[in-house]
C-alpha cells in the first residue's frame, strides 16, 4: 500500500526528515526550515526526477527530528548522512565534505588548518584517530556551515597573527614572509616562545569569535585604510561582509570526546536522544512502566543502563533519587556514569529539544488511529 502524506502530521518548523523504506532501510535524509511544506512537495510535484518518484514510491514511512533553527538543520542532516549514507542521497557521503572545522595544530610551531570529523558511529569505548585526536592538546573551532566563511575565518586569522602555512618547516623564509603574511619563524624572525604565544592569542580569539572576530578585523582594516593600503582594506572588507552573516546558534554538533544520553521523561514515555562526542545522532521512543509511579524514571535508568557499557553521562529531566542510581549502576555495570539534571546551559537547551521531540511524537501518535 503506497504512503499516504497528511500534511497536518508534520510540523512547520525547521529540521531533519527521514524516508524509510518497508523494511525500514533508510532511504533519505533531508532538511527543511518548513517541514510540512518541504515533505508536501515530494507528494504534490509531478514534474521530479525519476529517480526521486522511484524514491516516493518507495517510502514507507517518514520520521522527522525537530531542531530550533537552519543551522541545526543543516548541520544535523550532514551529521546523518554521513552515518547512514542513504541509497538516495548523492552529496554529503564523504567523510571530509560538508561543514569543516578549524583547528590549531599541537605541533612545535602551530598552524591553523581545516579539520573533519569522523562521524563514523563508534562505542562509547571506541578509540579510532578522532578520538585520539580529541584528547590531545589540538583545539577545535566551529562546525563552519559554509565554505565561504570558514575560509574567510582561516585567511583572516592566519594572515592577522602571521602563522604558518606550510606543511613542513623550510630552513628559509618564503614569499608570504615577504608579502607580511608570514612571522618567518622558520629562519628565527620570531623567537619561538613568542611565536606560541601569538598562535594561542589566535586560538583565543576563534574560541570568543563574533562580535570579538569582527572588532579585530574592523580596527585591522581601518589601520590598512590609514597607511593608504587601500587594496588590503578592500579584501579584509570583503571578508567582513561574509563574517557579518554569523551562524546561529546551534547544539546538534559540537566538539567532545563524551557520549551522552539526553532522555525526556513523560507520563507514560521516556525519548532518548544520543548525543555521541557532541554529535545528535538519533532519538528513540520507549515505554515506562506506569504501575511504579514516581520511581518509574530510576527503574527505567537501572533498567536500560545497568548492564550495558552505556555513555558517560545521562542527562535527564527527572529522577527521584540520582545518588541510589547511580550506586546501583556501578555495582551492576563496574563504571560510574553521571547523571545531571541542567537547569540552563548547553545540557539544558539540549534536554529542551529531546522534550519538543517528545511532545511532538506524543501528538503525532495522539492523531493516528
């Protein structure tokens, strides 16, 4: 039986929807900042592709994950299918495409250069060269949503601080030294402690960027414009007018070497949203056993968590007594896991998006027959 489409069971929001197929292969991942208009032109559009009407037909079901914005959305549906590579999906399947960071290397002399997470799914044990990398002394800035701005950042701040560019270390300077791009520390221009010092100022201003990014590329043209650089004053305007347009806030990819559980505790149901070295990856819907009231939050955690490896940490909208759940999953499981309950910060926006999941899927369900 072909998919029926509603329109009224989808949102108009932004996020992520997933497309599966009968034997609930994923097929597609897509986003949308409306997701009830962007799924309605799937069903509604007879002039597609063929090989998009062989998707529809296809489908057989269609998730959707709310986010708070496009940058969420857009960040999230790269984070999916990288790990799920969808048959339907062309671009985005690569490891080093999509949204790259940038990182201040932990080398002698430090360099500012793109970085790409592995977004492979790996065990909360898991090692792997991402993992490795992540509790080194490396710092990590972004997820950049565009080519145009991550670029922008790495050729200002590299230019701005005079950091080296290149791979290996020559004996001698070259042209970029030159052109005032480079310090020359290869050939003792600088001495090393005050090169590393430089660099760290650098890395402070990508980890404060914003307002404090554009205020030093403000007064850097300003100064060009004064010395009558007017050529240099044009390209550093340039790069303001792409680092004006800041990316908003977002909480669906961020750097971390933790995996985390962020469970939504309802009446009758819990929603557990994994969130593995600062990457969503995936909401799951369980039941709760009603016949144990207030307690029921502790039984499902013993339950769920006791025997398995589980993550780091849980974060959770309630638990009646953290400290005897905790005591019990240490005897049961031979680690301590942290159990948090945020009132604001970065845990907190993140349980407030597992509760919009929730509510939605609650009412989702409410209207089925």
């Amino acid at each position: 039986m072909p998919f029926q489409f509603e329109a009224g069971d989808y949102p108009e929001r932004p996020g992520c929807y997933i497309m599966k197929n009968a034997e609930g292969r994923i097929l597609y991942v897509g986003k949308a900042k409306n997701l009830r208009s962007r799924l309605r032109s799937y069903f509604q559009n007879r002039d597609q592709r063929r090989r998009i009407r062989q998707m529809v037909q296809d489908i057989a079901s269609i998730e959707v994950v709310l986010v708070n914005n496009e940058s969420e959305s857009l960040l999230l549906e790269n984070n999916l299918i990288k790990i799920h590579k969808p048959p339907y999906n062309r671009a985005l399947k690569r490891d080093n495409s999509g949204y790259a960071y940038l990182q201040m290397t932990d080398e002698r002399f430090p360099r500012l250069t793109e970085y790409y997470r592995d977004r492979r799914l790996r065990t909360a044990s898991g090692g792997g060269a991402d993992k490795a990398a992540a509790s080194g002394k490396e710092h990590r800035f972004g997820p950049y949503r565009s080519a145009r701005f991550r670029d922008a950042v790495l050729e200002f701040v590299t230019e701005h601080y005079k950091l080296r560019t290149c791979d290996k270390m020559p004996k001698r300077v070259c042209l970029l030294y030159h052109l005032g791009k480079c310090s020359g520390v290869c050939e003792g221009k600088i001495t090393e402690e005050a090169y590393r010092e430089t660099a760290w100022h650098a890395a402070g201003l990508l980890l404060n960027q914003g307002e404090n990014l554009i205020a030093a590329m403000r007064a850097k043209m300003s100064e060009y414009a004064e010395r009558l650089e007017f050529e240099k004053a044009g390209s550093m305007l340039r790069h303001l007018r792409i680092l004006e347009e800041m990316p908003e806030k977002q909480i669906v990819d961020r750097e971390g070497s933790t995996h985390q559980d962020v469970l939504y505790f309802g009446e009758e149901r819990v929603l557990i949203a994994k969130v593995q070295e600062g990457m969503l990856r995936d909401f799951q819907m369980h039941e709760l056993e009603r016949a144990y009231g207030e307690v029921a939050c502790d039984r499902f955690l013993v339950s769920r968590y006791g025997e398995t490896e589980g993550p780091d940490e849980l974060i959770v909208n309630k638990v009646s007594d953290p400290g005897s759940v905790r005591a019990v999953l240490r005897r049961m499981g031979g680690r301590a896991i942290k159990i948090t309950t945020p009132k604001r910060g970065l845990k907190y926006d993140l349980l407030q998006l597992c509760k919009d999941n929730y509510e939605y899927r609650i009412g989702r369900d409410g209207k089925m027959p």
